[in-house]
C-alpha cells in the first residue's frame, strides 16, 4: 500500500459492522507494533493501526462497485 490508493479496515478492529473504506494518507514504522497504516473515509474519520488489519482495494475492485 500506498499514501493516497484506496484501502478498507476490518470490521474486528474498528468494533464496526462491516469493513470500512477510504484512502491511505499515511503508512509508518512503529517500534511496538511494526507497520502502521492510516485512512480517511468519505466522512472525515481516520483509522490507524497495524497493518494486518488493512486490505488493499484493488483497481478491479474499484470498476465494480
């Protein structure tokens, strides 16, 4: 992943009731828990934590929505 291409959050680290999406606006090394990753969603709301529970959308994903 990249700042600025499109990523979802899982559900199991938000407490939300579905994966939530919007764009990488940052990615970083943290010493306690490796790679963080951080999105902004359509309304304004950012989620970060460890990478494990970020998803890439791809190119093909995005076409068929």
């Amino acid at each position: 992943m990249k700042t600025g291409e499109k990523a979802k959050v899982d559900p199991n680290f938000t407490g939300l009731p579905s994966w939530v999406e919007g764009e990488v606006i940052d990615i970083r090394r943290n010493p306690f828990v490796g790679m963080e990753v951080a999105i902004k969603d359509n309304s304004g709301a950012i989620f970060f934590g460890p990478e494990t529970y970020f998803r890439p959308i791809t190119h093909q994903q995005l076409c068929s929505l």
